[in-house]
C-alpha cells in the first residue's frame, strides 16, 4: 500500500461486522473461528449471545449511522468523497466493498478501521484483510491505505468525556454542586471510574502497544473529567475468550465490581473505551452480565456511551483523511506521545504463535 499523501477519491470503513438476525448467528462464527480452537461449549455460549438478543449484533446498526453521518460531514465540510463500508466477518464483506470500489472506477482510497488501538486484532488483522481482499478483486483492485490509529486524537477523547459526563449525572445525581461530573464546575462527583477494553492473550499484549495506549486514553479522558484528579480510575478487562491454562489481561470487571463492592465503594461508571461502538461484548457482558452483578452485590452502576457518532467522533475521522490528503494539514494528538505512524511497521502487532479464538461481536 502507497505511503504518499493526496490523490484519494474514496473512504473505506472498515469494521468487525455481526450478525443481523438468527439465521446469521451459526454462519457468522464459522467466519469468526474459521481455523481457531474453539471448543463447542464456548462457541455454543457465545451464539447463545447473539441469540439473546435475537439473533442480532448492534454492530451493524451502528456502522451505518457512522457511515451516514460521516456522508454528511464529508459532504459539508469536504473532502466530498464517496464512502464504502466492508467488514471483516459478515455482510457487507470487505471483498464485496472493495469490488464495488473497483467497479465504481476508484484507484486510491483511504481506510478507516473502527478501532482506536494498535493490537494484533484490531490493526494489523485488519492489514490483512485489506490485502486480502485487493487479490480477490485482482489487478483492477483500488490501492488502500489505512488511516493511523486514534487512542489519542481529541475528537476520541472528547467523545468519551461527555460519555463519562453523561453517565456520571446519572450514577451521582445527588454529587455536590461543584462536581465536574455533573455540573462542569470545580471539584469531582463523588464517583469512580472503570475504563474497559476487551482483553487479549498476555503475548498479544507484549507484542504492541494495546495495554499502554489504553491506559493512556484513559488518562487522558480523565484529566478532563476531573481536572483536579479527586475521582479514582482504574482500567480493567472484559470478554475474556480463552483457555484459563493462557493467561489473558486481567482484572476482569465483573472480578473489580466484586471488589469495589466489598470494599464498599459506590457509584462506579463503567466505560467501555476498547470499543468505538457498542458490539455484542459491551451490551451482553457489560449492559447485562455487569449490570446483573452489580445489581446483585447492591453495587449503583452506571455504563457510560461509546463514542459512536458523536460530532467530535465523526469530525475526528474527517480530520484523519484530510491530514493524509494534505501533509500541511496538522496532525492533531493530546499527550506526549504525538500523533501514531501513517504506515504500519512489516513487525507492528505481529499475529499470536497460537490463534486467540475471540468473542463474537
């Protein structure tokens, strides 16, 4: 893929896809596991899922007000590409998209991957995949470069500090009138914070940058939360998939809200910032599992959005492909570490020694 700037007519979306009805659900996995080592009971567990909420993955639903409201953005404040959407495991496929794109006469375009994180799964998978589908389209396949990753853009983060304001009116509703939770004044609802992100294999962790960006989005989200640092945060882990012999990124939420309820410490908001949009693993293991628990050990919970379609979300998006159209245009990242790398290292977040069989989305 061209590393050069400018000469794009297109945007590609890119995402994880689900499924969008019963008859879905068994064809999905076949996707998602296809050569992984999944036992059957974990993948009967998981299409039990889906089939939870009948058969359906909000994931799609969401990409495609993403798309529209990215159409808009585009077609208002430029540049005024056309916008494709391909995923990974289910309708519209990466292939299908990407042949349409040759279709439509499209030579260079610039892909946006609906993950905020260098890891394995959610970046260079992805890398994959792309190139994937470019030889199964053949020669008349358009170039596709993919956008930089974003943990630290200020559109990410704003999005997920009115998420956690949001949330923060809703799990303190009595806080003082000066909590910034609640009110935006000085001081800080009387509140704490779990940061979740889905977990992955320990050698996945040690191989990329996953863990620390993380912690750093978080910092981040909270340093504007909570000016003056008087709301305890933690980042914790969710949707484990593994087997307990390989050792995944811990702790587990569902293992921090039983501590935080025997330490008797209440409200908490739990934010689910691994994920841009909300997929099976935030409204099953978070929206039920978590609520459930809490519920159970007299725990209040409050679960803050994900970024979704937030203006400041959208217009991030906008603001990547014009910084790679134009090299003039500035490369916008809060914090020390500056804006990540446009084009991926040949040994950036390389694949695990032993496939990770993931939770469906």
């Amino acid at each position: 893929m061209s590393a050069s700037g400018g000469g794009y007519d297109a945007v590609l979306v890119v995402s994880f896809g689900g499924p969008e009805g019963p008859d879905d659900v068994e064809p999905f996995l076949d996707n998602v596991l296809r050569g992984r080592p999944v036992p059957p009971e974990r993948r009967a567990a998981v299409a039990a899922h889906y089939h939870h909420f009948g058969g359906r993955s909000p994931i799609n639903g969401h990409n495609r007000a993403l798309v529209s409201a990215l159409r808009s953005e585009l077609a208002a404040r430029g540049p005024d590409l056309p916008i494709y959407w391909g995923n990974r495991n289910w309708h519209p496929f990466l292939a299908d998209a990407v042949g349409q794109m040759a279709a439509d006469g499209v030579r260079r375009a610039l892909a946006f991957v609906t993950s905020a994180y260098a890891s394995y799964s959610g970046c260079h998978q992805y890398l994959d995949d792309i190139a994937r589908a470019r030889a199964s389209v053949g020669p008349l396949a358009p170039e596709i470069d993919k956008l930089r990753v974003f943990y630290n853009h200020p559109g990410f983060v704003e999005a997920n500090v009115d998420a956690l304001r949001a949330a923060a009116a809703l799990a303190a509703p009595a806080a003082p009138a000066g909590a910034s939770g609640a009110s935006g004044a000085l001081g800080a609802p009387a509140v704490r914070v779990a940061f979740t992100a889905h977990s992955i294999p320990v050698a996945m962790a040690t191989t990329s940058e996953y863990q620390r960006q993380l912690n750093e989005t978080a910092r981040l989200v909270m340093e504007r939360f909570d000016p003056a640092g008087l709301v305890p945060w933690s980042v914790v882990f969710q949707s484990r998939s593994g087997p307990l012999s390989v050792p995944w990124l811990e702790p587990d939420i569902l293992d921090h809200l039983r501590a935080l309820a025997a330490s008797g410490e209440e409200p908490v908001i739990v934010a689910p910032i691994g994920f841009v949009a909300d997929h099976m693993e935030v409204v099953y293991d978070l929206d039920l599992e978590a609520a459930q628990l809490a519920s159970d050990l007299g725990l209040t919970m409050a679960r803050a959005a994900t970024a979704g379609v937030h203006p400041a979300f959208v217009t991030m998006i906008r603001q990547l492909v014009e910084e790679r159209m134009d090299p003039a245009v500035p490369k916008l990242a809060l914090g020390t570490d500056g804006p990540y790398h446009d084009v991926c290292r040949a040994d950036c977040c390389p694949a695990p020694a032993r496939p990770a069989p993931p939770a469906g989305r």
